[in-house]
C-alpha cells in the first residue's frame, strides 16, 4: 500500500508539470478561442423583426390630369412649413437568410395653408436585404390601401412605397439606423352627385419620410 501511495504521489506532482511543458512546447498548435465569433448576419426562416420608426415628411411631386401640379394648387405651404411628421409600426418575417414579407401602419400628418392633412397608410410589404458584418441594408416594397383626411373631406384609396434602410446590428437583438421612403398616394375623384369618375380633378402626390429606426430581433 506504501508503494501505491508512493506511486499515486508522483503522478500528482508531476501532472503539472507534465502539462506546463507541452504548454511551453514551441511545436504544439496555438488554440484561441475568438469570443467575438458571432454570426449577426445570419437569418433563417421563422425569424422575426418589429421596427418602430419616427421622423419627417416632405411633399415631393404632385402631378394631375395636365401633368404636374405645384403646390399651390393642391394647398400645401412652401417647401420650408410643409415639412410634417410621420411614424411607423412595421413587423417583418424572414423567408430565409435574406427574403422577407411583413405589414405596416403608418401615420403621416402634414401642414396646408388652413389645416392639416393625415395621412394613414396601411399595407404588406416585401424584400430582401444586404448584409456586411454588423451593418444590414434591407429594401423593399410596400402596397396597401391609405386613408386621407382634410378638414371635413376623406378619401379612400391605394398606395405604394418604396423604403430602403442601415441599420447596425448594436446586441443579437437590438439594430438602430435610418429609413428613407418614397410614397405614392393617389386620388381618383369622383363626381359626388353622379358617382362618375372624374379624372381631370386627380391628384398622383409623392411624399418623402425620413426616419430613425430601432429594430427588435426575435
């Protein structure tokens, strides 16, 4: 039993050492483990984002029957007052590593010489994105039907958008950027008394959203 002890003594205290030495050995492969492996570019399907967006909007172009209209004619102030507000609710979900369909509510208001116009946009929407890193760059396309209020005056009708978008990929689900829009919003009249269609009096408006985005991955 001494010898044993013995024996068992030894190999204790010459474990380390043991592993000191192959430690030290120049000949042995270098092992690092990278913590800051991490794949932010990575999507597959079923995953989800939520993105909720404010910022400005701007009239762009307006054009009618005889082609373009300025913005006397539709009742906007000048470019400067005519900046409004809008914000955005908009829910993603992921196809594969980059295509996505999703919907979005959006709600726009912006200043005319006696009121204000509101604008609500509400859609399904499809894309794809770009990926470098943690930075992604997602575009896409919007359609859907939008309600316009003025004053005591309503329309009804469709609307397309394009939007593209940077984000920076901060946590695994937290990104922060910036999204630009172009909106298209047209209205179709119609002749209150007779209900015919009055094409002359249609108005085709564009507007530009500019806005700062926080996107929830899930």
């Amino acid at each position: 039993m001494q010898k044993i002890g013995g024996i068992i003594l030894v190999l204790l205290l010459g474990f380390p050492i043991i592993l000191a030495a192959q430690h030290d050995d120049p000949s042995a492969p270098d092992i690092e483990i990278d913590w800051d492996i991490f794949a932010y570019d990575l999507y597959v399907r079923g995953d989800q984002t939520f993105i909720i967006s404010l910022g400005t909007t701007f009239p762009a172009v307006f054009w009618g029957y005889h082609g373009s209209v300025n913005s006397d004619n539709v009742n906007l102030r000048d470019n400067y007052r005519a900046v409004g507000g809008s914000g955005s609710l908009i829910y993603n979900y992921y196809l594969g590593s980059r295509f996505f369909l999703g919907g979005e509510i959006t709600g726009m208001f912006i200043g005319t010489l006696n009121h204000q116009v509101f604008i609500v946009p509400l859609g399904m929407r499809a894309g794809t994105q770009f990926i470098q890193g943690r930075f992604e760059f997602p575009v896409s396309l919007s359609l859907g039907m939008v309600w316009q209020t003025y004053l005591d005056y309503g329309h009804y009708s469709m609307y397309m958008k394009a939007n593209a978008s940077a984000f920076f990929r901060a946590t695994s689900q937290w990104s922060f950027g910036l999204s630009a829009n172009w909106g298209w919003f047209p209205q179709w009249t119609r002749d209150r008394d007779t209900n015919r269609r009055t094409p002359r009096y249609d108005v085709h408006g564009n507007f530009v959203n500019l806005h700062l985005a926080a996107r929830y991955h899930f």
